[in-house]
C-alpha cells in the first residue's frame, strides 16, 4: 500500500471531524499529501506530520470559510 | 490506484529526477550565479526541481559566501513563478515562498533587514490561502522572527516565535523546535540570561536529538557569550571550543568567525586584552574576506579597544584608519565615518572607554540608522 493510499482517508476523516463537507475534505487531504512530498524526510513521525498538516488545513479553511461567508452577508 | 494517488506517485519520482538533473546545472552556476541573472531562463531550468537545488545551494552557501547565496536565491526567485501548471499550485506555492525566504536570509546575512522583510512578505503572499501549507508558514515566521530579533524588535520577533513553535511542535519537526528555542534564548539574551540560559540548553538537546549540528553548535557559542557577559571566563571558553569544533566541522565560516569574534569580545570584558587579539584579529580577517564589511569593521573596534588598553596607540590608530577606509569603499553610513574620526583624531589621548562607546554607537547605528554619534564627554 502506498503512503497516499495509507493516509488518504484518515486525513479525510480529520477534515470531516471540523465539519468540511467530503469533497473539499478529499481535496485539503490530497493537498496535504503533496505538501508532505518535500517535507516527509525531515519528518521526525510522517503519520503525525501529516495529520497535523491535515488540523491546521482544516482549521485555517473553516476559518476561511467562515470569513468568506461574513462578507457575502455584508 | 486512484488518479490523485497516481498524481502524487508521478510528482515524486518527477521531482526527485528533477533535482537530481538541477544539481549538476547548479554546479555550474555555483562559479558565477550573479552571471545569469539578467539573462533569460532557458525552458529546460523551468522546473521545481531547479528552483529547490537553487534552494539547497543558496542555504549551503550562505555561511561561506552571502553574496553568492543571494545571487542564487535571486535566481530562485526568478525562476519559481515561471512554473508551468504541471504542478499543482500547493507545490508552486510551497516552492516559490522557500526561494523567497532563502533570499531574505541571504538579505539579512549581508544585514539588509528591511529587504529581508520584504522578501519574507512576498513569501506569506504565494502561501496565502493554501491551507495545506501551515508548516511552510511556520517556517517564514521563524525567519521574520529571526530578522526581527536582528533588528530588535524583540516583542514583534517573540510573538511570531511562540506561534511558529506551536506549529512545530504539532508537526514533531523537532529541528525546527530546537531552532525556535535558540532563537526563544536569544531574545531573552539582553534583559532574561536564565531564561536565555534554559532556553539555550533545551535548543542543544533537542537539536542533539534531531541530529542538527548547526543549532547545537549556535546554542553552545550563545552559552558561552552568556557565561561571559556573567564573568564565567573559563566555561564560556569550553563552550566556544565546543561551538568552534561543530562549526568547523559543518564548514560554517561564518559562524566560526562570529563565535572567535564572541571569544575576543568576551576576553576583552575579562579584561584579558592580549589573549584577545589573536581571536580579534582573525574574526576580523575572515569578515574581510567574506565581504561583510560591518562586522568586519566591528571586530577591528573591539581589537583597537583591546590596542588602546594596552597602550599599543600607534596599531589602534592605523587599525581606525584601515576600517574607515574599508567603510568609506563600501558606502557605509558617513555617521560611522564620523565616529571613527572621532577616535582617530583622540590619537594618544584615546582611551578603550571611547573605542567601546564608538562600537556601541556602530551597533546602535545599524539599526538607527540616523542616530547622530555624541561623545559622552560632549552630552
């Protein structure tokens, strides 16, 4: 099994636990499995680096999202 | 496999060939980089790959020769937003702001601060909105912070620290943890020393750990300056040796020269003014020799206050006249030409006193630039 296969879904399932839906989850997980591909050698645990990767992505896009929906209000 | 597993599976092994193949091209580059720079990219450079082993080769370069890892870095630079959209935008953007950060280091190396900000802020514009890219953004706050501190703005450089080593710590990128904790002591340095004590002693292990030699040996050269500074003669001498050794061994002139510029400094404050000169004269050879004209300049005053203790007038004084020449070639402020003179004209009347109030003033004036020097005596 490949590193994306092996990580692929667990990462989904973090974006899904801050309330993305699966599709922009699948696409923030995707994006950080790419992000890893420079990083994971000096990665000192890859499974826990990418899912740190994989909160801070979620959050800063729930953040985002929110931001977003503020002004299309206003 | 899925197309996004295939995807990742392809930029992989596309990317390490790509860095392979850049390599030998930045070899080449690596005796002239400022060469190119004008000139127009060819098609086969326009790769990831090229801009990363520029990357590597500015970062490699910087201790040796900031001018060259500038020049590399600019080329970097250059490069990155030629970046067709084979590559997805999360790696544009993630290869694009390390060209930008390894050029504001190169900056800050040659004490451009401000060009060093810059460089910093158009790295956090390509990261904007990539979300995957949380640790690239941790990673140009620890520069900021880092030019920050430089600059002393110790309160801004703290702030932007504590947030990077949270990133850091979530990700276990126990190397970049280590470098925040040097970085956490230097800033505590000045008006904490047993915060900047603890904080210097976590950097060593944890960078010991990592297997970081540069941050280990950094966090025993600022150990040392602190025993020093504390009248801790002989253990700031073990741990500048032990510095001195891992810097040796890493090539890292640079920092060797700033660490037996530390070792003078701090014989100079012991008032062991001829064990000093040797250390003294040699910091400021190396600075010459790399072009870093200031800190060239600043050795050669801490060396003249050492002369001027000793009495040695006739040295101290064609020591001044040397450095204010080197400043005048390099355009340096013409406040610090006048400071100089100042010591100068004292002749045999100069005193160490005024050679460290002149060094000061020269610290100050780097990051003031339009501090105008008064003698104490003239206040």
């Amino acid at each position: 099994m490949s590193l994306y296969e092996e990580h692929f879904e667990a990462l989904v399932a973090i974006g899904r636990g801050f309330g993305i839906g699966r599709r922009d989850a699948e696409t923030l997980a995707h994006a950080v499995l790419l992000s890893s591909i420079r990083r994971l050698d000096d990665a000192e645990d890859p499974a826990e680096w990418l899912r740190a990767a994989m909160r801070y992505a979620s959050s800063g896009y729930v953040a985002y999202r929110k931001t977003v929906q503020r002004q299309e209000r206003v | 496999m899925s197309r996004n597993d295939a995807e990742y599976d392809r930029l992989s092994r596309s990317l390490e060939e790509e860095v392979e193949a850049a390599r030998a091209v930045v070899a080449d580059l690596l005796q002239s980089p400022s060469a190119y720079l004008h000139r127009a990219v060819p098609i086969a450079w326009r790769t990831m790959g090229m801009v990363e082993a520029l990357g590597d080769a500015a970062r490699d370069t910087l201790e040796r020769d900031p001018e060259k890892s500038e020049s590399l870095a600019r080329f970097a630079t250059g490069i990155a937003p030629l970046l067709g959209a084979r590559y997805p935008s999360v790696l544009r953007a993630q290869c694009n702001a390390r060209a930008w950060k390894e050029l504001a280091n190169a900056y800050r190396y040659r004490g451009s601060h401000e060009a060093a900000l810059r460089a910093l802020d158009r790295a956090d514009a390509v990261l904007d909105e990539e979300f995957a890219l949380a640790e690239d953004r941790a990673i140009i706050d620890l520069a900021r912070a880092t030019t920050l501190r430089d600059m002393h703005r110790l309160a801004d450089a703290e702030a932007l620290l504590a947030s990077a080593a949270a990133v850091f710590h979530e990700h276990r990128s126990n190397a970049r943890v280590a470098q925040c904790e040097l970085l956490r002591g230097m800033i505590s340095h000045g008006a904490k020393p047993v915060e900047a004590r603890e904080a210097y002693r976590r950097a060593a292990a944890a960078a010991t750990a990592a297997g970081d030699a540069q941050t280990v040996a950094s966090a025993y050269s600022n150990l040392a300056v602190l025993d020093a500074e504390a009248g801790r003669t002989g253990a700031a001498l073990d741990h500048l040796q032990q510095a001195r050794a891992v810097f040796e061994e890493l090539q890292a002139y640079g920092e060797i020269c700033r660490t037996t510029w530390a070792v003078g400094f701090a014989l100079v404050r012991a008032g062991q003014y001829v064990q000093a000169i040797g250390p003294l004269a040699e910091a400021r050879r190396t600075f010459q020799k790399l072009g870093m004209t200031e800190e060239g300049g600043l050795a050669g005053i801490h060396l003249g206050e050492a002369y001027l203790a000793l009495r040695n007038y006739s040295e101290a004084q064609e020591l001044v006249s040397a450095i204010m020449a080197e400043f005048r070639q390099a355009g340096l402020n013409e406040r610090a030409l006048a400071a100089l003179r100042y010591l100068r004209e004292r002749g045999a009347k100069a005193t160490a006193k005024q050679a460290r109030e002149v060094a000061a003033y020269l610290e100050r004036l780097r990051r003031e630039p339009t501090l105008r020097f008064v003698p104490l005596n003239e206040r």
